[in-house]
C-alpha cells in the first residue's frame, strides 16, 4: 500500500498552525521522546537501522511520530517527526477507508513522510507508543508455539500476540481485533514488539520489563574468519566484502543458525533490506567458484559462508549491514528444534513491490 499525503485540510491545518518545532510547548513535549528514541536506536538489541518507530499524542488532537525511513540513533541530531492531525487520521480509520491518506504536517521545506506505521500509532490509547524489532521478541515471534511461550513469561501483564500482518494498515487492523482486551503489550508474529504507556518514562519502563521476561540468550558461535573471508571477497573482483559489523557473523559461524538462514525469511525487515529469500549459504569452496566464476548472474546481497562468517554486497549501504547484524543476533536466540514460520513467496512479494518501503530504501540509500 502506498501512504499519499495531502495538504493539511482546513480543520486540521487550523489546529496544528503554528506547532512546529518553534512552539516550546512542543519542543517541551518531544525532548523526553527525542531521548528515549536515541537511546533505543543505540540498540542494536532493539533497533537496526531505520526499523521501528516512536510517537507521541498531544491533547488527544496530535500524533508526532517517527518518519519514513530515519534513524532512530538520530533523534537527538536531526528532526525525525512528522505531526499528524490524530482526530482526523482516527476518523479516517474509524469509517473503514481501505487507504487512508495521511494528512501530514511537516516542518517547513521537509519532505518527510509519516512512518507507514501511523495508523497503529494513531489508534492505540497509550501517548507513548514504542514499536521496536527486539531480537528477544522476535526470537518468539516467528515460531508457531511462540503465543504459548510468551503467556507464560509475561504472565500479570495486559498483553496480545498479534498474527502476521503487512506492516503499515493491514498490520493496523490486525491490531483493531486485539483491542477489546485493552493491551500495554503488543507480540507481533513475525515482526516485532510494541508497547505503550502514559508517558516516555513509563513506556521505556514497560519495554525493559518485556525485554527482561523474553531474554534469551544466543548459543556462543566462533568469531569470523576475516582472514579467509578477506580471500573470498577478492574472488568477486571488489563486489563482495566481509560485513562489517561483528555480530552479523554469527548467521554463518552457527551451524544451527545458517540452516534456519537457508530456509527462508522470518521478518519484514529482512525482506526489505535483504531481498527475496533464502540468500545463499554456501561451503567455503561453493563460494569460492560462485564468486569467481559466476560473477554475471551471481549478485545476492548476502553470502553465508558456513564457519567464516558473512559476505555482504558492496554496493550496500549502511541498512544492509544492519539487518545482517539483525541475522546474527536473532538466528542464534532460536531453538533448532523449534517449530518456525516464514514468511511466503506471497508475502514477500507484497513487501519488495510496495511503494512505501522503495521509498523507505533510497532514504536509506542516499544516507
């Protein structure tokens, strides 16, 4: 689904006129959440890259929330929030639009567009609204007895686990259905984590709970070979290089995780950043020929190499490396035994042809 935006119409531009980052009462507003999204977005833990999103409401009349494709790391270096007309937006919700157009007010001259996920900031209560892609939660998330075994470990909370959805309205209406049971707690299949609470230090609280109760602790995995990826990587000519984040490694020096990596993609983000699934998880001969001897058809963004560690394209940027990392720390918090759901062929179609997250991308690329 493509998110359009549209000038601010008559209501909603009169109520948010004059509300930007000049109005100190806004500014007094945000800071607390400026912080706290840095903070989360210095975790790696809960954060790669531009994933996830943060907002906060304002008299029941405005939404601020993360843009489309910014870092939270970045809140405390640059403006990353759009505001949004919060009445209008749940008005829109409310009478079943199937694409709701975002009535963005942005900052004078920016260009930003709202997190595509808005509409589920927008309809929960909470005026902080934390969506993050915990490893922990994530770890759960994508097996088939994860709603079982995140029962019994947020047992005394107000939580729901949420099926599988696209991200943005359909993950949305998803939500819609938990809602009765009036959750702090979000459980996303295959996607994530989101909580909320009735301001920045309460949500920030809630979201330590959650991760201390889903702690999971990665099997240990030798450290990469650089030296013989280093090898690998002059095969391809300069096209390949070892990742440069040390934690993406471990996709490939666990055994038990390349094999989970070779069946296929769990998580949006993945898709987004990594391409179609599976990438290639070869023995160090098989990426030796790959690499030089198929270099005109032979362009994955990734190359697990089993024992070494991972080979990234590169021309990629700096969200590639990201959810390379993301790999690495969530395929060794896994169970082998545990039963996995990937997402389809048809699900990551849905994502790699979506206008919303092309954009997303070349931000991320021209970062």
């Amino acid at each position: 689904m493509d998110w359009r935006l549209e000038t601010c119409p008559g209501s909603a531009a009169q109520a948010l006129e004059g509300h930007g980052m000049a109005d100190q009462e806004l500014a007094a507003l945000l800071e607390p959440l400026r912080r706290l999204s840095a903070r989360l977005g210095a975790d790696r833990h809960l954060i790669q890259g531009a994933g996830g999103n943060t907002s906060i409401k304002r008299n029941e009349k405005e939404l601020w929330v993360k843009a489309s494709g910014t870092w939270l790391s970045a809140a405390m270096e640059k403006p990353i929030f759009v505001g949004l007309d919060l009445r209008d937006l749940r008005h829109r919700l409310a009478n079943g639009e199937a694409e709701p157009a975002l009535p963005a007010c942005l900052e004078p001259g920016s260009t930003l567009r709202p997190s595509i996920e808005a509409t589920l900031h927008a309809l929960l209560p909470h005026c902080v609204v934390l969506h993050v892609h915990s490893v922990n939660a994530i770890a759960f998330a994508v097996r088939a007895d994860g709603r079982a075994l995140v029962a019994e470990r947020l047992a005394g909370l107000r939580w729901a686990w949420v099926p599988y959805a696209k991200p943005g309205l359909p993950l949305t209406r998803a939500v819609q259905v938990v809602m009765p049971a009036r959750p702090d707690i979000l459980l996303l299949g295959n996607h994530g984590l989101v909580v909320g609470g009735d301001n920045a230090e309460a949500a920030e609280a809630l979201l330590a709970e959650v991760e201390q109760r889903l702690c999971w602790a990665p099997r240990p995995s030798s450290s990469a070979d650089l030296v013989a990826l280093h090898r690998l990587a002059a095969c391809s000519s300069g096209r390949y290089r070892p990742a440069k984040l040390a934690v993406a490694h471990a996709a490939a020096t666990d055994p038990a995780a390349a094999r989970i990596a070779s069946q296929g993609a769990l998580y949006p983000d993945h898709v987004v950043f990594l391409g179609v699934s599976p990438q290639p998880v070869m023995s160090t001969r098989e990426a030796e020929s790959a690499l030089s001897k198929n270099r005109e058809y032979f362009a994955p963004t990734i190359v697990l190499v089993e024992n070494l560690g991972v080979l990234i394209r590169s021309d990629l940027g700096a969200g590639a490396e990201e959810m390379a990392a993301c790999l690495g720390l969530v395929l060794p918090r896994i169970d082998p035994a545990a039963p996995l759901v990937f997402l389809s062929a048809e699900q990551e179609a849905e994502l790699l042809d979506w206008d919303a997250e092309k954009y997303r991308q070349s931000l991320n690329a021209a970062s």
